[in-house]
C-alpha cells in the first residue's frame, strides 16, 4: 500500500465545497438523461438512458423524438449514451451516439454507431455501427462509452470500461478496459501503438483501465480521463500513447469484496494517476473548460460527481506540494451529476442524473452578476 503520508495527502488536503461563483438555471426536465451536445442553432441533442434521442428548445421543451435510434439495452448502468456531432456536423449532418448494445444469452456489450441527423423528419437516416466491445459478456455494469474527437476531427476515441470483470483490462484479445482510437468511419489507424499485435489490439490507445467514464481533449490536443476506481482510488489522468495503466493489477483502491490491490508504486511499470480521490467522488464526466465566462477555471477540468453530488475542478497549474496537478474547488450540487457540457458563450451545462427515480434536469450556470 501507499506509505501513511501520501494516504493522509489523500484524504486530508481535499477542498471544502466552494461558494458557488455561477447562478444555476433548470433548462429542461428530463427522464434518465445521460449525455447532450448543443446543435448549431442553439437546440440541445439529448440521450436518454431507456433509449430516446430528443430535440429539446432553449425553453427546455422537446421539440422531437428521433427515430431510426438502435435498441438500447437499457438496465443497471447500461443505455443509450454518449453523443457527439460530427466534426463536419454543419455539412454532414452526422452525429454519433454510444448505447449498451444486446446480444445473445444475456449478453451486451457498448457499442458506437454514427447516422444522418434530418431535423426536417425526425430521423436518424443512414445508420450504422462502426465499433464495438468485444467480447459482449453478462452483466449491465462498467459500459464506459465516452466519445471524443481530436481536435482536427481526424480519429475518434473510446473509452471501453472492463465491464466489472476484472482481467480483460489487461487482455490484449479483448478490447474492454481499453482506450479505443479509430477514424471518424471506424477504421483503424496503421499506426495505433499496439498495431503490430493484431487482433482487435489493434484498435488500442491505452491499457489497464476500469470504468473511463469521461475523455477530453484539452486546447493543446492533449486527451485526459476520469475513472471510476474500485473501492477508493478514483481517477484522473494523460493520456499518452501505449501506456498501461494498471487496472487491476495495480490501484490506489481495493476490491469491493476486501481484498487489496498493490497501489501504483514508483518503478511497477504503469501509469500512475496524475490526480485520485478516496474517498471517492463516483466521476460520471469531464470537460477541460475552454471558455473565459469564468476565468478562473480557464484550462482546467470539470468533472461531473455521482455520490459526490458535486461539480469539482481539477487545475493543472496545482500550487499544492510541489504537484502540478490537483483539485481546486469542489462546488456542492446536491445532486448526482451525470453529464458537464461547455457551451458556446462559455456557459456550462450540467445534466443531472435521476438514479432509480428516473426524473434528471438540465441546468445552466452562468457567472455571478
């Protein structure tokens, strides 16, 4: 295990909830809402967990159902999920969308399929699946299915969650516990750090992860993700080509069960976590904010909290102990938090996750004054 002095650190130098420096505004009232994006003119691109994709008006209205959606396994963690607009979106009309995929005897696994958006009829035209988990195995936990294009819209990348089942994070014949990086059309990229090894190995960026439940690009093209650890341990981390990182060889949590796992150690061979939480903070999302409405928060993340119920800020320029990288503020929400979405004007969104009562807001925040 760590020594004392980094568990202290751990537990001891976390910020107390921050007065909120935003006014926060419900937009819209939603059931089991997961991810959204803004569509160029101002309407919202919403998921919803039990398998609609809706239109909903600055007003919070929904305006359409889109049909031509896939059939989403929808039960325990899995669902209809991320989305993402084209980086052409304005030519194209394409969006890409995420969603716990069934299968035979009880099995599913994620899935990512792209289609034409025709906001005229309501439709998602064209679809069709250009990558998916494999194997699909039992269970409705640990999905992952982030999205993110770099910033030149060149390669797509997936975050793959281990699907609660521990070994395949380190399994190079399977893609789960993987960070996936494809082309926009799901081809596989020649120079993708484990091309060599073939197989669906091939499709790797990075290994060793649990349940990567938010990836994002910053303004220098660089990736970062949140991971929901096990039993303590939650994450935040670079991403950078090939590496391993870890899971479940190595973790700064244990298994929910009681049994430990080594904790990262100088000189274990895996990527140690640039920033972690016990306890924990259940991450559900991340963005690395772009925008100056608050200026303060200029390059840093935010990521959305689950049993946190929280919105926290990590900086990357940590003036804490000689760390470059550490949490700055955590600003109490009350609520579960599924989904952070920077907008246009440098607004952020908030989407509240309803848990079993289903029910889950969309809020805005605005700076004070």
């Amino acid at each position: 295990m760590l020594t004392s002095l980094l568990i202290t650190t751990a537990l001891v130098l976390q910020p107390s909830p921050a007065e909120h420096p935003f006014e926060i505004e419900t937009i819209a009232d939603l059931e089991h809402p997961w991810a959204m994006q803004l569509l160029p003119d101002g309407r919202m691109l919403v998921t919803e967990k039990a398998g609609q994709l809706l239109v909903v008006n600055a007003e919070g209205e929904t305006e359409m159902e889109i049909s031509g959606v896939p059939e989403a396994e929808f039960g325990g963690q899995g669902g209809l999920g991320d989305i993402m607009l084209s980086p052409d979106f304005e030519n194209d009309g394409m969006v890409y969308i995420s969603y716990a995929e069934p299968g035979r005897r009880n099995r599913q696994g994620a899935a990512v399929g792209r289609g034409v958006l025709n906001l005229e009829t309501g439709a998602l035209e064209d679809y069709e699946v250009i990558w998916q988990q494999t194997p699909k195995v039992t269970g409705q936990g640990h999905y992952g299915h982030r999205l993110a294009f770099t910033p030149d819209g060149e390669y797509l990348f997936i975050s793959s969650g281990e699907r609660q089942k521990f070994n395949p994070a380190q399994n190079m014949k399977m893609n789960l516990g993987k960070i996936i990086r494809i082309r926009p059309d799901g081809t596989v990229p020649d120079d993708n750090p484990f091309a060599d090894e073939g197989g669906v190995a091939k499709q790797f960026w990075t290994v060793g992860m649990r349940n990567p439940l938010g990836i994002a690009f910053d303004g220098d093209g660089q990736l970062w993700e949140v991971e929901m650890g096990p039993k303590g341990g939650d994450e935040f981390q670079k991403i950078e080509r090939g590496e391993n990182y870890g899971y479940p060889t190595v973790s700064n949590g244990d298994h929910y069960s009681g049994r430990e796992i080594p904790d990262h150690s100088e000189g274990d061979g895996f990527r140690a976590p640039d920033e972690w939480w016990t306890p924990v903070i259940s991450p559900s999302s991340l963005v690395i904010y772009q925008g100056d409405a608050f200026s303060d928060w200029t390059g840093s993340a935010l990521i959305g909290g689950l049993s946190s119920k929280a919105l926290i800020r990590v900086t990357m320029e940590c003036e804490l102990d000689g760390r470059d990288i550490c949490e700055a503020e955590r600003f109490d929400m009350n609520t579960r938090i599924r989904g952070v979405v920077e907008g246009p004007e440098g607004e952020v969104y908030l989407i509240e996750d309803g848990g079993d009562r289903g029910e889950g807001r969309i809020m805005k925040l605005t700076p004070k004054g």
